[in-house]
C-alpha cells in the first residue's frame, strides 16, 4: 500500500480552510486504496497521535501557540513549527511521497529535504505563494532583503520538487514565471465545504433568527483580512442606503479587519450594514443561502497569490456572486465561464451599486444560482481524482521506481550510475 505524507500547520479539530480541505482530500485517497499519514501542529483537547474515523494517521508536533495579534509572536510560532515537523517527518516510516502545504510559509522548504533523506518523491500543494503574497498585503517591504530571501529559497525549494499542485490557472502563471517547468505544474482547484447545500428562504431560521425576511441581503462570508479590499462595498452601501433601503450588506466572520470596518460603517452613519461573527460549521448551509448574492474580494496586486476560496461556499449554496479584484484571477475565471455573476474593480463603489440593483431586479437571478451550484458540484470529487492521478504519477511500480540513495545522490547533484 502507497504512502502519502501531507504536512500541514492545521488539521480538524484546529480550525481554518486548508486544514478543512485537507481532511476531506487525505479521507478520499485512503478510500483509493493509499495510507495517508497528516503531519500537523497542535490542536486543542486533540492528541497527539491518532487514527481518525475515516483511516487516516495523525500526527500532532508540539510548538508555540499561533495567535495574529502579533506579527512577531506569529512568526515566533511559524518558527518553532519548521524544525518539529521536519524531526517528526524524519521519524515516520517508508513514505513513498510527502506533500508540503503553504501553513506555515515556507513550508516548501523542508520539501527537497525530506525527499533527499528518505527517498520519498515530493509534491508542494500551492494555496499561495510567497514571499509575493506577504509584499502584495504589506508585511514585508516589496524587494527587499528578506523578501530576496525568500524568494531564492522558495524558487530553489519549488525546483526541487517532483511536482507543484497550484489552485488556480493564475498561480500556475505565476509559478511558472518562476522558471518553473510549466509540465511539473498540475491546477487542482479548491472546493465547497461538504456540508454545504442550498435552503431556501422560506426554510431558512438562519434569515428568521436575524430578521432578514423583507431584506435582499448582499453576504460578505469569511475572513475580513489584509488580501481583501472594503472600500468599494462601503461606499455602494452608502449609495443604496438613501435609494434602496430593502437592501443590507451583511458581514458574516472575523478578522484583522473587522474593527476598522465596524468603524468606518459606523463613521459613515450605514444602517444597512450589519456584522455577525463565523457561524457554527453545522449552520454553514443555513447562513451562506442567507444571502440572496455573495461578495468576494481581492487586491489587484494579489492575483495568482491566492484564490479566495470563499467563492466555491458561496456557489455551492447556490448564489450569484459578485467579485470585486483582477480580472485575470480565478475567481473571475470562473464567473465568466459559468455566468454566474458579475466582476468588477476593487473601489469601484458606483458599479457595485449598480450590479446589486441589477441582480435584485434581475429575474435571471435564480437561474444563475444554479448555473452556480452546478460550477461546483463535484469540483471535490474531481478535484480528488485529480490529486490521485498526480499522485500516482509519481509512484510507479517498484521496479521502476528511484532507489532511495539514487534520490540522495540526484538531489545533490551527482548523476547516479
């Protein structure tokens, strides 16, 4: 039986999406037949060796606690993290492939590393890429020491490694501006949570708990964080406030950016806008079919760093979305390709505006739920035979398959006899 490593920062019970995903994808490849063992940080009340319900290992590292109200003590757990999970990888038995994650940045690095010193093949699984994503939101200064840095080692990790799963179309460029071999790039888009499935307004206490009945409600569902522009959709609500009073901008989340946006909310004098906190996991269906359209956002600068997976939620509960970022991006990709939704700049608070009233008049509005839904409906299940195939790729039958030492030798620049 073929074994998979995946190391990741998260893994459930710990929250966030890449944890999420990773436990739907590492459930289905054991049902394909492979032995996955997930290599993670700690997670509250979890322990730190398992085997979970749907076959797949588990093993938790010890290491500081991940908090973001520091830059520096995130770093400080992000740092402490690197040589844990590289000693506890080093520690596991046989892994035919091991597949790096972006939680923490810079995980790639340990990639090449581990594959020199257990023969494993090695594949890094792209959901952003730095040092480009850290410049693009600010954190680091654009081109400078440290961002050269890690560039050069980011580039060299990413040349090392068998092969690259990037997320969408616009990270591939972007890899592959790298000097990246564009052969070795596969795209495997994220998908839906499971969970997720439409209910009707009519069915749906989530709109009767928050009285959002006589309201059409524009959602904006997930982290409100550096990547993501607000400016555009205060100032569209400022506009329909006066002129459409049905209509409510509704936030549903956390983030770095929340208490700024409740500010300036606040300071503009919108009663139509509205904050609520992330909503239990079993009310996700409830909350995103809430909405009658869904916003995402991105930066301009951020396109092909990342793709803002709220998206695929938003789809899958059967909503048109409206996106405001580049063009070029894979959440624009996707709504023009399935019109299901409408793409429009960043700031551009009158077009929004505009767009909103459009689809709250627009009685193609319902046909472009489930022109939505079907976009996504079986992205997972594609998506996982995608994963499998790039994976079996790379483990062919023994006889044909690299010695372990002839691996050490070729990633140390000898040629093997």
């Amino acid at each position: 039986m073929p074994h998979v490593v995946f190391i990741n920062r998260v893994y459930p019970p710990a929250g966030g999406a890449t944890g999420t995903m990773l436990a739907e994808m590492a459930g289905a490849l054991v049902e394909d037949g492979w032995r996955v063992t997930v290599l993670t940080g700690p997670a509250e009340h979890a322990p730190s060796s398992e085997k979970t319900g749907s076959g797949v290992h588990v093993e938790r590292v010890g290491a500081a606690r991940f908090t973001r109200a520091s830059i520096w003590r995130r770093a400080w757990a992000y740092m402490s993290l690197y040589p844990a999970l590289l000693a506890r990888a080093l520690q596991l038995s046989s892994p035919d492939v091991i597949v790096t994650k972006t939680d923490p940045p810079m995980l790639k690095v340990l990639g090449p590393l581990l594959g020199a010193a257990t023969g494993a093949r090695t594949v890094h699984w792209a959901q952003d890429l730095y040092p480009e994503i850290a410049e693009a939101l600010d954190v680091i200064a654009e081109n400078g020491v440290l961002a050269g840095t890690m560039r050069r080692l980011s580039t060299w990790a990413l040349k090392r490694h068998d092969r690259i799963a990037a997320v969408g179309r616009c990270m591939k460029e972007r890899i592959a501006d790298r000097g990246i071999d564009p052969a070795t790039i596969s795209v495997i888009p994220n998908w839906p949570p499971s969970s997720v499935s439409p209910v009707p307004h009519a069915d749906n206490p989530f709109r009767a708990d928050h009285a959002l009945d006589d309201r059409f409600v524009v959602m904006y569902s997930g982290n409100l964080g550096l990547a993501h522009p607000f400016d555009g959709i205060l100032g569209a609500a400022e506009r329909l406030q006066q002129t459409d009073p049905e209509v409510l901008f509704l936030f549903v989340g956390d983030g770095p950016r929340k208490d700024e946006l409740e500010s300036a909310a606040g300071r503009r004098g919108l009663d139509n806008v509205r904050f609520l906190p992330f909503q239990p996991f079993d009310r996700l269906a409830e909350s995103l079919s809430a909405a009658d359209v869904h916003l995402v956002t991105m930066r301009p600068s951020a396109e092909g760093l990342v793709v803002p997976s709220k998206l695929y939620g938003a789809l899958q509960a059967g909503r048109p979305a409206l996106f405001l970022g580049p063009s070029g991006s894979e959440a624009a990709r996707v709504l023009r390709e399935n019109d299901c939704g409408t793409v429009l700049e960043p700031d551009a608070a009158a077009d929004l505006a505009a767009a909103v009233s459009h689809w709250k008049e627009n009685p193609d509005r319902h046909s472009a739920g489930r022109r939505a839904r079907t976009a996504v409906a079986d992205q997972q299940s594609r998506s996982a035979a995608a994963f499998q195939e790039l994976l079996a790729s790379l483990h062919p039958p023994q006889s044909e398959a690299p010695g372990r030492a002839e691996r050490s030798r070729s990633f140390c620049g000898q040629e093997s006899p």
